[in-house]
C-alpha cells in the first residue's frame, strides 16, 4: 500500500479518530500518567477494529538498538509483552524491530507459515493470535521512537481502514512519546527497580526460613567477634523461639554463642565463600541450621543469614541413636541385673538426669521396690522397698499416666507426704516415670528418670523416657527368661542432610479455559541447578526443560496464585525421578508469578522408606515365636518394599544339595515356590553363593557369572533378575533370602547392603524361634513324663541340700519352702550314711543313683 486514500473530515470515523486524539492531548495536558493516554488511543481500535483485536507498544531503549514493551498500555497480556524486552531493532530483525529499523510498517498473515516466528510460536498458541501488524512510531523528523503492534486471532491480510487508523494513532502516540522518552525511560528503571525489590521483599517476608542481614564485627586480624542484627523477617522469631533481634548484638542475646558460629562467620568475612552449618545454640536450646553468604564486595562485614530450626528433627535423630545404641548394648547382655544396669546409666546420661531406676509396682501390695539404678557420683543409692502410702498423690498419677514432677516442692496436686518422700527423703525435685501397666490401671514396672534440681519435662522427654522403657522391660524379661535379646532396631541415618536450596522466580502460564499448563522461570539462584537437576532453565519453560511435569504442579501452583497463600509440599517427579520439598509463594498481592524453594530430599526418602522397612520387621518380627510364620512376614514385607515378583527364605542342606523354601511372597499370577528344592544338578549355584555373599543380577541374559543350566531353571518361571543375600557360618552355606523379578533391575547398593542386613536379623529371629519352640517342646514332653509317671518324683537344690515339693504330685509336704531336713526326716539313720556316700559319688560322676 504506497498511498493511503485522502481521509474525509466530515467521515463518522475520521471525526472519532480526532476527538480521541483531542482526548488523548487532553489527558497528557492535565498530567494524566502515560499509560492512562496511550489506553486512550488503543481504545480506537476497539471502536473501528473490534474487542477481537489486541494492541500493544513498544518504545525503544535510549541506544536505539532494542526496544521494550510500555507495560500496562494496550491490553496484550503482559506475559507475552514482557519476555520481548531487550527485542533487536534493526534490518535483521522482524515485526516491531523490523518496522521500527526501516519505518514502514511489517504485516505477517500468517505467523504460523514465516519462518522469522517459529520461536514465538509457543507463546503466540498460549496467547491466542495467529496474524500481527506492526507501525513504526515516528517523529517529526522521521526518527523511530517505537511501534504499535495490533495482533489478530485468526490469518488476517492488512487492509487500508487499518493503515489509517494506525497512522493516525502513531501521529499521535508520537506527539505524545517524543518530548517524554528520556523521562519515561528513568520511570520505567525506577519501576523495575521497585519491582525488582518487591519480589525479594516478598521472598524475604514469606519464606519459611528465617532470613537476616548481620553486621559483623572483626578484630585486627579478621576473626570476627561480635555481630548485629540488622534486618530480620518474620519468620526469625519463630524459628529462633524469641524476638527482638534487630538492632542488638549477640553478646547481648546469645552472651554464650558457640565458638564454632563465629568460626563460620569468620571463614565467610575473609573469603566470601558461603558456609552451611548445624549446630546446637545453648542460650537459645535447640538446634540451628544456618547457611552463611557475605553481602557486597571483599572486606563487607554484611551477611545474609538463612536458618531453619532443627531440634525436633535432631531429637528423632538423637531418639533412634540412641535406640541403636541401647539395642546393641542390650543385645549381647543375657543377665538380668546387667541389662538394667547398662539401660539406666545410659537413659540418665541421654537426658543428663542425676538418677535412674527401675521400680517393680505390684498392684495391691501396698509396697514397691528399686532394683536397678545408676546414681552420678558420690549420690547414696536407693534399692530398697517402699511404702506407697508414702506417695500417696504420685502413685494416683502413675494410675492413669506418666509420672511428671518438674519442681518437687512447687508441684501442684502433690500432698505434704509426696514432698518429704520424694523431695526431703530421696532428695529428688524433678521426676520423669514412665510406667507399664496390665489393663489400663494395673501398674506394675517402671523407669525413672529424676535430677537434684527442678526441671522442665518436655513432651519429647516424655515420648522418649516411654519409649524405651517397654524396651528395657522386654529385654530384662528375656534375659530372665535365658534367651539373649535380638530386637530388630531400626538404623535410622541423619533424617536430612544438610542441601543447599534452590529457589526461582517463575510465571505460571495459562491456556485459554484458564488452566494453568506450563511456566516459565525468570530467575533462578546458583543452588537451584544441583537441588533440581535442571540446567539453564532462565528463559525456558517447565514442560520444555522436563516434558513429562505431572500435571499436579501446576495445580499446586494454582492454588497459591489464586489464593496468595504460600504453601510447602512434597512431591515425586518420574522424569527426574527424584523426591522434592517445595515452599511455593506469591509474589506481590496479584499477578501470575511464583517465588518457589526447592529441595532434593530423594537420598532423604530413600533412607525413610529403609529405616520404615527396618522398623516394620522389626515391629512384625518381636511378638512372632514359629520359625514357619516369621518366614511368611518377612517376605511379605520385603517383597512389598522392593516391588518385586518374588521374595522367598530358603535354608539350604548343603551336604544334600537341597533348599527348602517354607513361605515365600508372590506378586499375583506368578508361581510360588514354596517345597523342596533339589539343586544337585547345577552344584556351581551353591559354590557361587558361598563366594559371593552378596549375589545382584540385573539381568540373566547378559550375566556371565551364571551357567545356562542355572539360567535356564530361573527363566522357565519368569525370572529375569534377582538380588540374593546368603548366610555362610563356620558349618558352611545356611540360609539366603532372594528378591526376584520378572523385568531388568538395576539393583542400587542401598538396596544390596539393606538385603544384606536384614538377612541376618531375619536368620537371628528364625532360629531363636526355633530354640523357644524346642524348648516348648523339652519342657511339655517333661510334663507328660511328671504326670504319667508312677513313681514319686521330687526336686533338689544343685547341692543336694535341699528338697522341694514338684508341684502337683504331693510326694512331701504340700510347700514350696526349702527343707533342709529331709535326709533325717526321710532316711533312717542306720542307711544315712550310705545314702551320703552314694548321692556324692553321683554327683561327681553325674551318674543317676
């Protein structure tokens, strides 16, 4: 279109152009805000084009080499504006850079058939047009300023109504932009400035960590001493558990602070490389994770602190350590009096507690006794028997619940008896028991922690204090019994490792229905590349970085955009395949972007779903005494854990070349193999389980290691690979427990070494099952021989210098009293001395008499 028709003034449309122009002069006259007057002129398309058209505009940055979009003017969703800051003007260039370089206008029909588009047109599907039009913004003296961009939902040809209107919205526009670039470019560096500092105040305020800027304070050779708080957001005074922090120093806060905090601070003043740390903090009692990052060149003496509390995490981990501890150094203890003399030095150590006891509460006796202590130093010791109607108060707590006395003396519900018992007598004031009972009020044992001086109980004391106090009474009750303790105790590794986080600035995209179904990061720290695995994401969106995204993503994401309210949560992706803790906010009070926090927590999971495996057979394995059945649990649990096709316990008979398998687990409609197993025919299988205790096949047609005969007797039942741990004892192969299954499996080494782990314990628990029940067994063929038997039968002290009844046969007096006399009172005197001789030489010989 070289010439525009001549436009007539008494047109209807020609008269509208111009009094929105009047209004539009107007409005900047009255010092309306550009972007309200350049809406005024967009409003014209509207009026001629239809509400279907959508306009934007651009203006170019002061070097004239690229332009921007004047956010907010013209309705062209800012999602699209944004990214095309920065856009090239020049001959190279297409639409608005083009027209802007030549100053002629640039029509594309078609975005979808140029090739100058195909990396918009992404952007041009989410944001609904397929035609663009765009005019160069030109002065007076014929320089271009900016363009006007009108963008159309379907293929569309330029037609001259559209040549003049925009000719006549450009005059204007540049009438009104040219007197103003410069001021308007300072405007808009100080409205990014603003924007910019909203996000990170937003990140600042919302973010679950606490976050604070610290002056700190070096000596003359750089080792810092001293800080100040000098901004802190909301979140220090809950992680920290008190306020006031801004403005003061440490010393008047933390007048104890740890060396190793300023140690850290140190390393971070003299060589700006960041520090994370975890530490506990006494004047504060609990334990913090911070991470460390100066702020400024060299020599600034600004940090940014970013810390999190930890306690109750660090106490689950101090709680199932010392359950580790306890079990391992229980375990190989089967005396009573050991046992609970190794449980209460430990328990009293674990809560720093001056005294510890065992106390029998027999119900209805009326008295109570200490066995067990560990007392610190120099304290007299308190076995002995005592009166509960001395304890009177404390003996109705120990009815319903834990025996809680945090101050003896200050005690509310506690009788003037209670208090010269327990604080005068026994000369305690703090007092943790924890107690087992029979029903819901029979006590009748219980563990006491207790101290010389008040102190403030904690519910995680509680927990733990009860916790190991049915521990400690299973353990003693079985070494009473004469059976070693093998508890199965959960190995529990640190909860979470000490990651960096990785946090972005993200916008979330929506389609036309209002589904939001991609985003697109703008900005992203250093530590977001190695906590999500996703590599120069700036610029890029989700679903082009990871294609796959689960959909519940973006609907979490959702939530906070619509809501404003900032949530954490925890999900799996199948594309990185890793685990990931997440704190999602909104940036701003509207608006489509995100501030987000990510963690890799995969390691994490994985030890969970270990340690959960290790602690449900342990859990399953304790009250189970047949061998046939704990072979059933196992393999049911460990077959569920891997998610495999098979789990089966086989013991084998080497000397036979035989394998037993008693109860197996199969996932369904695969074979079972449960019976006996004949394996003379492929002996190599035995040889290479011995040798290799340890046996992970990922994949039996490209595993050397085994025969094809051996293959082919896996194969034919679906087997495809296997992980085999085998037991080998001083008498040669004993047991092994082996995962199979029916697809390739890349056995990871934490899933060999827990196999290799839970083999042993899953061997320990079967044959202790099988000695009770042979005792069972040893004891009930006893009984039969007792009651069936004719003769009188009797018992003897080892010594032979006491009888006593055996009960139930009424041979001697009908009691259970030692009697000393009986050789005199059974055995004339004439033969005693025969009897003597006889009974000492069987003795000696061990010869029956």
């Amino acid at each position: 279109m070289n010439s525009l028709p001549k436009p007539d003034p008494l047109h209807p449309a020609v008269q509208q152009r111009t009094l929105i122009q009047n209004e539009a002069f107007q409005a900047a006259i009255n010092g309306e805000p550009l972007l309200n007057v350049l809406n005024i002129l967009a409003r014209l398309v509207k009026l001629e084009l239809g509400s279907h058209v959508r306009t934007a505009f651009y203006l170019a940055y002061p070097d004239g080499k690229r332009l921007h979009a004047i956010e907010g003017a013209g309705d062209m969703d800012p999602a699209y504006t944004a990214p095309l800051n920065g856009f090239p003007v020049s001959h190279d260039s297409f639409c608005s850079g083009y027209a802007m370089a030549t100053g002629h206008p640039v029509h594309t029909p078609d975005v979808f058939q140029d090739p100058l588009w195909q990396p918009y047109l992404p952007m041009a599907t989410v944001h609904g047009f397929r035609a663009a039009s765009s005019y160069p913004i030109l002065t007076r003296q014929g320089k271009a300023i900016g363009s006007l961009a009108l963008y159309f939902p379907h293929i569309h040809q330029a037609t001259a109504q559209e040549e003049v209107l925009a000719k006549a919205i450009t005059q204007a526009a540049a009438l009104l932009l040219a007197p103003d670039t410069q001021n308007l470019e300072h405007t808009r560096a100080e409205e990014a400035l603003r924007q910019s500092e909203a996000k990170y105040r937003t990140l600042f305020d919302s973010i679950d960590e606490g976050v604070a800027i610290v002056e700190v304070f070096p000596d003359e050779h750089g080792r810092v001493t001293d800080m100040i708080w000098r901004e802190a957001n909301p979140s220090v005074e809950r992680q920290a558990g008190m306020g006031g922090w801004v403005g003061r120093r440490a010393n008047e806060i933390v007048p104890h602070l740890e060396q190793a905090w300023l140690d850290a601070m140190t390393g971070v003043y003299q060589t700006g490389e960041p520090v994370r740390m975890e530490a506990y903090i006494a004047d504060l009692d609990r334990w913090i994770e911070t991470y460390y990052s100066r702020v400024g060149e060299a020599g600034s003496p600004l940090m940014v602190s970013v810390f999190r509390n930890i306690t109750e995490r660090k106490q689950r981990e101090q709680h199932q350590e010392f359950l580790l501890r306890l079990s391992d150094n229980l375990r190989a203890e089967s005396d009573a009096e050991a046992i609970g003399t190794i449980a209460t030095r430990m328990v009293a150590e674990q809560l720093q507690a001056d005294r510890c006891y065992i106390a029998h509460l027999p119900k209805g006796e009326g008295y109570g006794s200490i066995g067990s202590e560990y007392k610190a130093t120099g304290l007299p010791p308190l076995r002995g028997e005592y009166r509960f109607a001395d304890f009177p108060d404390a003996m109705k707590r120990i009815e319903t619940g834990p025996l809680i006395i945090r101050d003896v003396f200050n005690e509310a519900g506690l009788s003037e008896t209670d208090k010269q018992a327990i604080g005068h007598a026994m000369g305690l004031q703090g007092m943790l028991a924890a107690v087992l009972r029979k029903g819901e009020r029979n006590h009748f044992w219980c563990l006491t922690a207790a101290t010389l001086t008040p102190r403030n109980w904690t519910d995680h004391h509680v927990e733990f204090l009860e916790d190991v106090a049915e521990r400690i009474w299973i353990a003693i009750e079985r070494a009473k019994a004469g059976e070693a303790l093998k508890k199965s105790e959960a190995k529990y590794r640190t909860l979470f490792n000490s990651i960096d986080e990785g946090f972005c600035i993200m916008e979330l995209i929506y389609d036309r229905a209002g589904k939001p179904v991609d985003s697109i990061f703008h900005e992203v720290n250093p530590a977001f590349e190695p906590a999500t695995g996703l590599q120069n994401a700036v610029g890029k969106s989700i679903t082009e970085l990871v294609p796959g995204i689960e959909v519940h993503w973006f609907e979490i994401y959702d939530k906070v955009i619509k809501t404003g309210e900032p949530v954490r949560f925890e999900s799996y992706n199948e594309e990185t395949q890793s685990w990931y803790s997440a704190y999602a906010s909104r940036i701003g009070t509207a608006g489509t972007q995100l501030a987000v926090i990510f963690n890799n927590v995969t390691e994490h999971k994985q030890r969970e779903q270990e340690q959960a495996l290790l602690v449900t057979l342990g859990d399953r394995l304790r009250p189970l005494t047949d061998p046939v059945t704990i072979e059933g649990e196992v393999t049911q649990v460990l077959r569920a854990h891997f998610d495999a096709g098979w789990c089966y316990y086989v013991e084998w008979e080497e000397a036979t070349k035989l394998g037993v398998v008693r109860r197996d687990a199969t996932r369904k409609g695969l074979t079972s193999l449960v019976g006996e197993h004949d394996v003379s025919d492929v002996p190599e299988f035995l040889e290479l389980l011995k040798a290799n205790p340890l046996l992970a096949v990922s994949d039996y047609e490209h595993y050397e290691r085994l025969t094809p005969a051996l293959r082919q007797r896996y194969t034919s039942l679906g087997f495809r690979s296997m992980l085999v741990a085998t037991l080998v004892k001083q008498e040669g192969l004993v047991a092994s427990v082996l995962i199979g299954d029916t697809k390739i499996r890349q056995w990871s080494p934490p899933e060999q070494a827990l196999l290799m782990q839970v083999t042993e314990r899953i061997w320990a628990a079967v044959e202790r099952a099988k000695a009770e029940t042979a005792l069972r067994q040893s004891e009930e063929y006893f009984r039969l021989l007792v009651t069936a038997s004719s003769d009188s039968l009797y018992r003897m002290s080892a010594d032979w210098s006491q009888m006593l009844n055996l009960k139930g046969m009424n041979f001697l007096t009908d009691t259970h009293q030692a009697n000393t006399h009986w050789l005199a009172r059974y055995i004339p005197l004439d033969e005693q001395p025969r009897v003597q001789l006889a009974i000492h030489q069987a003795i000696q010989t061990k010869q029956p008499f």
